[in-house]
C-alpha cells in the first residue's frame, strides 16, 4: 500500500459550491433518522475554495507546507486529527486572522475531517512502516452557513484528492456510498453540475447538462441553522409531516418530483426561458426561514424591487440570488452585479457579499487529478 502512496505532491483542487433551483419536503422520516425527506435541484456554480493537498513522510510545519502552495497566510491556525489509523495523522491548516464567514473548523468536527475518517476506515494501515502526514490546507471563498454547499463540497474534495493520492483506487459507487455517511450534500458534490435529488439529497434521480446560467448571489453575512430551518418548516404546511400515510407519502414525492422536472426542463431551455422561470424556481424553507429571520425575506423584496425576478433563497439560507440572462453580454452582467452590490451595500450593509458567478457543468475529477 505504502508504494502506492503519492508523496510531497503539492495536489491544487477547486472545490465549488451548489444552489437549490427547486427544494420541496416531502415529510419528517421517523427516529432515529429524523431527517426530512426533500426532493431538490441542485446546480454547480462557479464560485469555489481552493483545497491543498500534500502528503509526506516528514512532519513539517504548517507554515513550510503553506510556502509550498505559496499561500498568503498572515496568521496560521493548524490542528491535528487522529483518524483512527496507524501510523496517519491529519494536520489541517487555515488562516487565523480572516472573517468569520470564511473561517474553518480544525477539528473532528470539520466535514472534511469526517469524510477522511470515513474514507480511512475502509483501509487496513497496519503494514505501514513509517509515519505518514497528510496535510490539508483551506483557502476560503465559500461563506459558511450560507446554504452554498461548502462544507459538503470541501469533504467531497477531500474524498476524490484523498483517494487518488493514497492509490485506493475506489470506484466511484464507493466513494458516493462513503459520501452519503458524511452529508445529505456530499454525494452531489462529488461530481457536480445539475441533479435532480431526492432523499436527504444523497439519491441523485436525473443529472441535467444545462448551459451555464449567470447569477448574483447576495449573502447577508450571518449564518442560517438548517436544523432550525427544518424543525420549523411543520408550521407551514396543513398536515402532520411525521405521520403521513404511505399513499400520501407518494402523492407528495410525485408531485415534487414532477414539479422539480418541470424547473429543470425549463432551465434546459436557455435564455429563451428566462421570464418564464420564476415561477418554477421553488424553496419550501424560504417560509420558515423568513418567520425568523426577517432579514432574508426583507432582501428577497429588495432583489424584486431592483427588478429582477428570478430570486430565490438557496438551501436553508442565508443566501439569496437572482438569476440573470444567459444572453447578455459579460458587460451587461457585470453593471446588475455593480447595481446589486451598491444596493445592498448602501440600503443593508457594506459587510453583505456579493458575487458575480454561473452555473457550471459536472467536473471531470480525471482531468483535475492528473
């Protein structure tokens, strides 16, 4: 096994986050589960963290393997992990003095912690004969509890990354079954562009390769619980989402589905959809949310107050875009992400982000990794 192991490769990856074009519950699953079954579609945008890998024999200093990857950190936070194998050991790095939206977690709480731990576990690493460090280090452009996807995608990339340069050579069904113990997002996010999921968003039903979509997203710079986002959404339909029976479970799950369908086929369509999309954009946690948080519901009117129509909440939130015309000219798209900008800024805060980006294709780990 050592022999196949990848060493002082310095491994660059793009790890890019998701939107929900369309998110309906079809009902709270029973304990001990206790997740809500959804049936989404999600889309890749462009907007990404960029992921370090590096494996060696030696233990170095955080700040040696940042110099490798010439990373401008000005303060270095670093934290080991013990992943329950012998003789590896886990070393994460970040950068200390950064905003709280793009801070990371160094510890077995990281969901990319949890997913080396899950892909480890697959493995035997008693014949190694010698130490072996694995070093991952964060470069954060994805705001955290934003609904963007980027703790499941960072762990996504850390299965892929992980796999190849340790030589595992897990099939992709592995590597989706070991993502689905991780997060609802994960498996998704492992290969990206557009599915339509159901589930807790692990069972992909359909994968679409849309012509990329341009968005502005607006991120309030505060996070949203998704645990609350979930546990409130009960107040907002008319019957008991925990004791449904099996005929009404799937009259449910049919009409999301078949709604969901509908947002894609439209989607499918390009630009010559553009003003007749958003109706069939659709996210069952924008009410819940929006109870409490006034904020987000507040900036979803504002958005439409600038005239723009194809707005909706991503995830549990806190996020929000609009969806642009795909036939403008880049000239066009950067004045409404100027025109945004200046909006929120002046009427919020100069502390909301905002971001230019588009939907994106599926990415051919392949080509990445080689």
């Amino acid at each position: 096994m050592e022999a196949n192991i990848i060493f002082n490769k310095a491994l660059k990856v793009k790890s890019y986050a998701k939107i929900n074009l369309f998110l309906d519950v079809v009902r709270k699953m029973p304990e001990p589960i206790g997740y809500h079954e959804i049936v989404t579609l999600f889309s890749s945008i462009e907007l990404c963290d960029h992921l370090h890998f590096y494996v060696s024999k030696i233990e170095h200093k955080p700040d040696y393997v940042a110099k490798i990857f010439r990373l401008p950190y000005k303060k270095i936070s670093s934290g080991s992990i013990n992943l329950g194998a012998e003789n590896i050991k886990l070393i994460m790095v970040t950068e200390e003095d950064t905003e709280k939206c793009y801070s990371v977690p160094i510890d077995g709480l990281n969901t990319v912690s949890i997913a080396v731990k899950k892909l480890f576990s697959h493995v035997a690493f008693g014949k190694l004969n010698e130490k072996v460090y694995v070093y991952i280090l964060f470069d954060k452009k994805i705001p955290t509890g934003a609904g963007l996807g980027g703790g499941s995608s960072n762990a996504a990339a850390a299965l892929r990354s992980l796999n190849y340069l340790f030589g595992f050579g897990y099939s992709e069904e592995t590597l989706i079954a070991i993502s689905e113990r991780v997060g609802a997002d994960v498996a998704f996010t492992l290969r990206g562009g557009a599915a339509l999921a159901a589930g807790i968003g692990e069972k992909i039903h359909a994968s679409y390769d849309f012509s990329p979509w341009p968005l502005v997203i607006v991120y309030p710079n505060f996070e949203v619980s998704s645990r609350d986002a979930y546990s409130a959404v009960k107040n907002f339909v008319k019957y008991d989402l925990s004791n449904m029976k099996p005929e009404a479970e799937e009259k449910a799950r049919a009409s999301a589905l078949a709604r969901a369908e509908k947002t894609a086929a439209l989607l499918g369509g390009g630009g010559a959809n553009f003003t007749g999309i958003g109706p069939a954009l659709y996210n069952k946690l924008e009410e819940p949310v929006f109870a409490r948080k006034h904020q987000i519901r507040d900036l979803k009117e504002s958005l439409y107050s600038f005239g723009y129509k194809n707005v909706l909440m991503t995830g549990s939130g806190s996020s929000m875009y609009a969806l642009l015309d795909p036939r403008e000219t880049p000239e066009a798209l950067a004045a409404h992400f100027e025109k945004i900008q200046a909006e929120m800024h002046r009427k919020y805060s100069k502390t909301y982000k905002i971001f230019l980006t588009k939907t994106r294709r599926a990415a051919v780990w392949e080509k990445i990794l080689s």
